[in-house]
C-alpha cells in the first residue's frame, strides 16, 4: 500500500528486466573497481554488500508482481507531467501536513484494479488546494490531534475511461458506479476531493463505519439515521463523520448522499465553465 506521508516519497521499482540489467552492468564496474577500492580504503564490506546475486534476483522477480495486477502499464512520468501541465499542483506542495494513500494506484479500490501505476502524489486545482488548507486549518482549531488522509483527487478523463471499460456492468447501470467519461465528472476536472481523517501522530484512519469505495447504504451520508437504527453503523462512526463534514463545509466543499468521503469544490456547471478536463 503506497501511503505517502508528510516528507515521505515512496516508488514502485523499476520493472524486473531493467533493474536485473542495471544490477548486472553495476557488478562488472564494481569487480573493476574493487582492486582499486580495495588499496584506497581501510574500510569493512556491510554484510548487506556480500548478498548473493539470486537473492537480489529473487527479491526484484517478488516486486514485479503487484505490477502485473495493473489494467494498463501508464507511464507515471508522462502521467503525472500531464497533471502538471495541465496547471494542477500537488496537495502535499500547499498542506504538506496531510497524509496521501492514492486508493486507485492500489488494489483497495472498488474496481480492485491499480489504474495510476506508480504515482503517489495527489493533484488537484489550485483553488481547490486552497479551500482545502482552509478545511485543514479548521480541522486543527477544532481537533489538533486529528489530519487529513487524501485518498483521491484529479481522475483523468483517460483513467476515467479505463474504469469505464473495465467495469463488467450493462452500459445502461454503469453509471451508477462511475461516471460516464464522454460527459465527466469532478474528479476529471481537479475539483473534487475524496478523503478521510486520521490520527496525526500515528497515521492510522478513523473509524467511517466503512471502508472507502463501500457501495452500500451504510456509507449512505443520507441513510446515516437509518443505518444507526439498525446496528449497521455506530454513533462514534456517525460523529467522525460528522468532524470531516463539518470542516470542508466550512471551506466552502459541498458532499454528497451516497459516499462519506467525497466532496466537492464547484458544481459540475461551474466546473465546466471554470476549467477543463484532464485528459
């Protein structure tokens, strides 16, 4: 799971082939070398430098297989350029507090699929990313203890697409799991924000009385009343609900009935009129 916090950056590896080819070219330079190193320096060879070349193999060939459970290969590189060309900017570049876990570059997701490949940081309009630190800024007069943790923001309309694909569902109910690509949604404008909190010391979520992506009426923010009435959610859960409500409703972010943890910044009217879709 590929949670960035606060000053952390974590990458996938490089694909096995060319992490064994670099590991290989590395190890004729060192023999070259090491005549060399070895007259020069008085200092001891780390146990970690003696490990055998199949065991790194090995450990590269392990790290590969979470690639393979991605729809498509994106080039992250060229992903996350295009967010940025396209004016975008990185929440933790404003809040740099706030904790990033980007649920659609892991499997935790509805789709169970990984459509962002190795991207990690989380992009969003910059006047999004200001209501949000105004959110964050609320949050903390109220909750010191208490952090943002994003799971989603900008969905390019191109991933939007490969959700849309994928999804084994008529075309006709499809868009009661996800938007429609050819019209789009907020996320696919940098507008809309998904999201939970989480204790700030040790990073770990609140209880929301469901996971993220939960299709069900108990993630219903609607049918939190009858829900408690029927033992399926708590009232602790309903009153960490109600501190992320109550904060981005102060900045200026509306939600939405059917899912805890989406909110949004502009109405898809003024969305359209204010910027364009990410490709």
């Amino acid at each position: 799971m590929k949670r960035i916090s606060p000053g952390r950056m974590i990458l996938k590896p490089a694909s096995f082939h060319m992490a064994f080819e670099k590991l290989r070219k590395a190890k004729f330079i060192c023999l070259l070398l090491f005549p060399l190193l070895a007259c020069s320096s008085g200092k001891k060879e780390h146990p970690e430098d003696k490990l055998a070349e199949a065991d790194l193999v090995a450990k590269l060939r392990d790290t590969t297989v979470v690639e393979a459970h991605t729809i498509v290969g994106l080039d992250t590189g060229k992903l996350e350029k295009r967010l940025i060309d396209a004016g975008l900017v990185n929440i933790q570049d404003i809040i740099p507090e706030v904790q990033v876990e980007l649920k659609y570059s892991t499997e935790d997701n509805f789709f169970g699929k990984d459509v962002y490949g190795e991207l990690s940081r989380c992009y969003m309009q910059p006047e999004v990313g200001e209501m949000l630190k105004n959110a964050y800024r609320e949050l903390k007069s109220r909750h010191p203890d208490l952090t943002f943790l994003v799971y989603d923001a900008v969905r390019p309309q191109s991933v939007q697409q490969i959700l849309w694909d994928e999804l084994d569902k008529p075309d006709s109910i499809k868009p009661l799991y996800v938007a429609d690509p050819q019209k789009g949604s907020l996320h696919n404008f940098g507008v809309a924000v998904d999201l939970t909190l989480a204790y700030a010391g040790s990073g770990e979520p609140l209880d929301m009385g469901t996971g993220y992506d939960f299709f069900g009426y108990a993630a219903y923010p609607d049918r939190e009343e009858e829900m408690l009435a029927s033992g399926k959610i708590s009232e602790e859960q309903v009153a960490n609900r109600k501190i992320l409500r109550e904060v981005m409703l102060a900045a200026g972010f509306s939600g939405i009935g059917s899912e805890w943890w989406h909110f949004n910044a502009y109405s898809r009217k003024v969305a359209g009129e204010k910027f364009d879709i990410v490709k």
